[in-house]
C-alpha cells in the first residue's frame, strides 16, 4: 500500500498519466469541464520540458504498466479523486538572483523581466561605476542590494548570493539577460517540481544568445535546500560533490527561455571581457588541468579574441587528450570536437584533418548534426579536388596530341563540353565558360545553351522569391 501511495503521489509529474487523464474525463458521460481545463493546464505545463535526465524519466514520462491499468480501471469516483490531488500542488518561494558591474543599460530590463515571479530580488554589485546602483535604488527599492569588491572570482559572488537568499528555489540570471517567457508558468513549473523526490534537482531554462545560438544545459535553476555551489573562477560550474564535477547533478531541461545579449561586439570590448576572460580561465587550467571543460573555455575565448589558430587548436587538442586519459563523461568534449572542426574548416587543407573528427562526433554523439555537416564538407572538398585533378589531367593529354582522332566530333567538342561541366561542377565557372565557348557543333551547342538557359531561369526564380520572402 506504501508503495501504491508513493505512486500516487509522483503521477503529478507525468505528462502520459494526464494525456491519458485527459482522455478519460472527456469520454465520461458528466464531463467537468473545469477539471478538464485543470489537466490540460498541466499538460502545457508539463510541455515545457524538453528531455530530463535518464533517472527523472519515469517520473515525467513513464508509467510502469501493471500501475497503469491500476490507475485507469479504478472506477470513476476513485480515479476522481486522484487525479484531483495529483492536480494540487503546494506553493514555494523563488529567489532571483544577478550579479552586476556597469549594467545601466541593461539592468532595468532584467528586474522587469522577473519581478512578476521572483518572491525577491537580490543584486550583488561587484563595483559598478556607473548609474547601476542608483537605477536600482530608486526604481526598485524592494530589491536587496549588496556590494562586494571584484576578487577576480566569479564563484565567490555566486555562492555569495546563494546565502543570502531566502527562497525554496535559487533562479541565477545575469544583467545582460531577460526571461522571455509568461513569468507565471514559471512559477507553476517550479512549484509543481519542488517536492520532487529525487536531488540534486537541476532546472534549465533555454538561453538565446543575440547570434540566434541555443544552449540548452543551462542549470541556471536550483533548490537551495540541495546545497548546490559554484566552482571556478569565470565559466562557474554548479556542482554538489565537487569531484563529480555536475556529472551527480539530475537535470530537467526545458523550453522556458533567457535571452542573452552581453556578448555583442560592442559590449565585450566596452568591458574588456576578452582579456579578463583568457586570464581567469588560464589560472583555472593550473587549478583542474585535467578538465576539458577549461580547455576549452580557454580555447573559445582566445579564439573570439583572434589568438592564432594553431594556439587554439593545440589547447583543444590537450582538453581532448586528457579527456580520453580520463574517460569521464564531459558535454565540453563534443563542444571541443566542433570547435576544432570549426577551425580545420577555415585551413586550406583542413577536409583532411575534419574527416576523423566529423566521424568521432556522428560516432559518440548521433544526435549532433554538425557532424553530418563536417563530414559533407570533407567529403565535398575531396570530390571537388578529385574534379579539378581529373580535369586537369584530361586537359593536359588532350592538348598533347599532335592528331587527335574522334568517332564522336573531330574537333574535339565532346571532350569541351564534357570538361566544361566538371569545370563547372567544381564551380570554376571562368574556365567551364572558357570551354563551352570552344564547342564548334552547332546542335551540341544549343543543346548546351539549352541546358544553361534553364538553369539561368531556375537561379533569376529563386533569387525573385527570396527577394519577396525578404519584404514580408
């Protein structure tokens, strides 16, 4: 029975009981339409959620199926009352908390973003000199403002704002970032998932940068009573045991989104992020060098500041090394992988060297298309070699014979035609045009006019159409 009750009890959770639910209430011959917009208020809820990690999956996803045919032949008024108080939830407090230095351009727009679901605001000054703090003081005076001398230490600011505040639940938002979401399902969200039964419990909202680019495992919302805390001095990672490094951490993933802007161009070089960034991840590889996770950090910052990309590659190539030393499982290792490719991609004779990294991300990591994407280049790049060796080779014999003889065209026009469309299928268009227009034939010509008439009306319509699509 103990067992039965615990069940009950995490169907609250579960997206398929409520589907489910959800069908049953409209096939009864009373229908409660209130109940109903009750469960479908929760589905939606629950459809925040975009994938949890493997040991929450039963809870939101999964029903055991002898507990199911349980739950669903239980009579009405039994299964009623179930799914009544599976409906209820209790409430709990949300602390929000930001970190801010010169954020008057920005600050304003985040309070206002979360004030409608944060129970408070806490700001931690880092020694701001501009209006930041008098913004703050005199539009939101309910917010609790704090000052603390910039120690070169993201994460003491962090755990900092952590024991100050007071809510069930911590939600760490930066000045330069706004919740884009209806702030009362939120809300909902995290009161519904407060009690449940598995620690430490980890929320992330998705964060939008202004490139358009996603990051997904975000862990920027957490149960204080977890007793999470961060580690590192810049790229800060949420950790419970600190040798596990966030790998004992249970994630729920969601669609809620935070919208990013602090590194537009303009604003990394107002804040001179670059360089504090490169010299605070660099003390970090002394502190953990067997983690992958600062090599590449270091790696990317260097690379946005225009390091050399041999500097570059050779630290994703140490991170990588000592991820294979230590066989520990680290997101920052496909990351690593990508950005090396990235780098491969702008050399000369770089397909070669993406080739057996595009096969290590379609083998390790499936779900990364990337990895389709650098394997197509580095296949690409060596048909286009092979064409333009092909054709150079066949152009080479032809124009060493002193008499050439031909079945097909004496003059040869076949083996124009023939190596102006692999000239142009390697997309050197100068000499696949140069070629053509030696075609004396005149059938052949046409027929190769033809061919290029179509395609010229083929390229003026789809040009025409996204000129259109542009002014929509």
């Amino acid at each position: 029975m103990k067992n039965i009750n615990s069940k009950l009890e995490n169907l609250k959770y579960n997206i398929t009981y409520f589907e489910r639910s959800y069908s049953r209430l409209k096939d009864m011959f009373m229908i409660d339409n209130e109940l109903l917009k009750k469960v479908g208020d929760r589905i939606s809820l629950l459809e925040h959620l975009e994938k949890c990690s493997d040991d929450l999956y039963d809870f939101v996803y999964d029903i055991d199926s002898d507990f199911e045919d349980y739950v669903f032949n239980l009579n009405d008024q039994n299964f009623l009352e179930v799914l009544k108080r599976s409906l209820h939830n209790n409430t709990y407090k949300i602390s929000a908390v930001i970190m801010t230095f010169n954020e008057e351009r920005c600050i304003s727009r985040c309070i206002e973003s979360i004030k409608n679901f944060a129970d408070e605001i806490i700001i931690l000054d880092t020694g701001s000199t501009d209006r930041t703090k008098e913004i703050i003081k005199e539009l939101y005076p309910h917010v609790r403002l704090y000052s603390m001398d910039w120690a070169d230490d993201f994460s003491i600011c962090r755990n900092t704002l952590i024991e100050y505040a007071t809510g069930d639940w911590i939600f760490q938002i930066d000045a330069d970032e706004f919740f884009a979401n209806d702030p009362y399902q939120l809300k909902e969200f995290l009161n519904l998932f407060y009690e449940l039964p598995i620690s430490p419990l980890v929320i992330s909202p998705t964060i939008v940068n202004h490139d358009g680019k996603e990051l997904s495992l975000t862990k920027r919302i957490f149960r204080k009573k977890d007793n999470l805390f961060f580690f590192g001095l810049i790229h800060e990672d949420l950790r419970f045991k600190l040798e596990e490094r966030g790998s004992d951490l249970k994630h729920l993933v969601t669609n809620f989104v935070i919208e990013h802007d602090g590194y537009k161009e303009e604003f990394i070089k107002l804040k001179n992020k670059f360089q504090r960034n490169i010299k605070l991840q660099e003390k970090m590889l002394s502190i953990e060098p067997d983690n992958i996770r600062w090599y590449y950090f270091l790696a990317r910052e260097k690379y946005s500041n225009g390091c050399n990309t041999e500097e570059v590659s050779s630290i994703l190539n140490d991170g990588i090394t000592v991820f294979q030393q230590n066989e520990v499982s680290s997101n920052f290792h496909m990351l690593s992988l990508l950005l090396l490719a990235q780098l491969y991609n702008q050399r000369a004779d770089g397909f070669e060297l993406i080739r057996p990294i595009a096969q290590e991300i379609i083998s390790l990591y499936p779900n990364c298309i990337d990895g389709l994407f650098y394997k197509a280049i580095s296949d690409f790049t060596n048909v286009i070699l092979n064409l333009n060796q092909l054709a150079e080779s066949i152009s080479y014999s032809f124009n060493n014979i002193d008499d050439p003889f031909s079945e097909i065209y004496t003059t040869g026009d076949h083996l124009y035609n023939m190596l102006g469309n692999i000239y142009f299928s390697a997309g050197k268009y100068d000499r696949a045009f140069q070629l053509f227009s030696l075609i004396q034939d005149p059938k052949l010509n046409i027929e190769v006019k033809n061919t290029l008439i179509t395609l010229k009306n083929k390229i003026e319509f789809y040009l025409e159409e996204s000129k259109v699509e542009s002014l929509r």
